[in-house]
C-alpha cells in the first residue's frame, strides 16, 4: 500500500509527481490524521483531489506536525502544497 501524488497547475496539467517513501510516511500520515483535519479526506485506496484551498489547510495542518516527524516525501508534500496554493493548481493524491 502506498500513494503518489501527482502536482497539477491550473489547466490540470501534471507539473511533477512523486510516490511513497519505502517506510510509507505519507500512507501513515493520511491514515492517522484525525477526523477533523483536512488530510483525514484523502483516500488510501482511490484518488482524491485537492484544490489551492485545501492545499493551504494542508499547509497550515503540516506546520502544526512536529518538525523532526516530517520525512523527505512529507516535506515534498508540504513543498508542493505551497507550490499549488500559490498557483491554484491541484494535488492529485492516488491511492493504492
């Protein structure tokens, strides 16, 4: 089990993709995230969406995340929300 995600701009064309590391950070980071939090939406097993403003609450949930927690796919992730907050694009996540 693992998921990639695909960095789109706003015509929804892929400007980078990146995959699961092999301790799967960001399959955990999504399955543990809470109720409440904007990542508790993306789905390990099918493909969910974001646009420019989940990007920034994702942002803003990844800031609160402990800094020596974040590995280098999740600071990747955090990387490429910005990127899409700041050009309204879309961060395709693709579950397994």
């Amino acid at each position: 089990m693992s998921i990639a995600v695909r960095v789109l701009n706003g015509g929804k064309h892929v400007e980078s993709v990146f995959e699961d590391d092999d301790e799967l950070s960001l399959f955990r980071f999504v399955a543990d995230a809470p109720e409440a939090s904007v990542r508790w939406g993306i789905s390990e097993f099918r493909d969910t969406l974001f646009n420019y403003k989940q990007a920034l609450q994702l942002l803003r949930e990844m800031d609160e995340f402990p800094e020596g927690q974040l590995t280098p796919v999740l600071r990747k992730l955090r990387e490429s929300a910005e990127w899409v907050y700041k050009r309204s694009g879309y961060l395709l996540f693709l579950g397994d």
